[in-house]
C-alpha cells in the first residue's frame, strides 16, 4: 500500500484563505504602489472604464492571487517546497530581465508585473508539474 505524503499543519480551507489572503495583499500592495510610486491617475481609468475593462481587470486579479497564493497554500498543506521555488525563480527572473535590459526602474516595475500575470498561466503549469513530481517522488520514497 502506497504510504500518502505528510500532510503540513494546515486544513485544506485554511491552506486555501492563507493563500488567497496573501494573493490579495500582494494585489492590494501593487495597486497601492502604482497610485503612489507611478502616479496612477484613478480618474482617468474610470472614465475609460467599460464591463470589457472590468471583466479584463477581475481576470487579471484572479490570475494574480493564483500565481502567488497557490504555491504558498501548496506549501502549508501538502509541504511541497517546488512551488515556492518556482516562484521565486519567475519573479527574480523578471527582474533580471528588467536588469539586463536597463529597463528596470520603480515604473517599469509595474509593466514587468503585467507580463508575468500574462505568463502566470505557464507558472501554474510549472507548480502543477514540478509539485506533482515532489509529490510522487515524496510518496515512491516513503513507500519504501
């Protein structure tokens, strides 16, 4: 009988709002940051505001809180260390891109986060593949 991997100290709902939880503040924390760093100018985005520009923006948050709170949920409840580190590695990866091509600045910051949320769909794949791969090497290697 295969031996299930250890689950961390946290339920399944509380992984998940920890995640979610910290997706958001990463959210709230970049908008934050482009009304006072860039300059955002908040009427202007509501006068071109449209249902295409919301549905646009709500697509953009959810991929946003998915590509941060996921591995860190994945952590807290199955221990599964890949996800963080894919993580990481995509997010200092943008900013030596941003380095390499002397682009990177406090406002470039910000266009540099919209290409990763467009990519954010390839990092999930990414936690889903190298989780997955921890996941059956963690429990092959217990089984024994």
């Amino acid at each position: 009988m295969v031996a299930l991997l250890a689950r961390g100290h946290f339920s399944t709902a509380a992984a998940a709002l920890s995640g979610i939880l910290v997706g958001l503040a990463v959210v709230c924390l970049y908008f934050g940051a482009g009304l006072l760093i860039a300059g955002w100018n908040v009427s202007e985005f509501l006068a071109h505001l449209s249902i295409d520009t919301i549905g646009y923006l709500l697509a953009m948050v959810v991929l946003a809180i998915a590509f941060v709170g996921l591995p860190i949920a994945i952590f807290l409840r199955f221990n599964l260390i890949t996800p963080l580190v894919v993580l990481v590695v995509v997010i200092l990866g943008w900013l030596i891109v941003g380095a390499v091509q002397g682009i990177l600045s406090l406002q470039t910051i910000f266009g540099l986060a919209l290409y990763a949320a467009y990519l954010s769909p390839v990092s999930l794949v990414l936690y889903a593949i190298f989780g997955g791969s921890e996941y059956l090497f963690r429990t092959k290697t217990n089984s024994r």
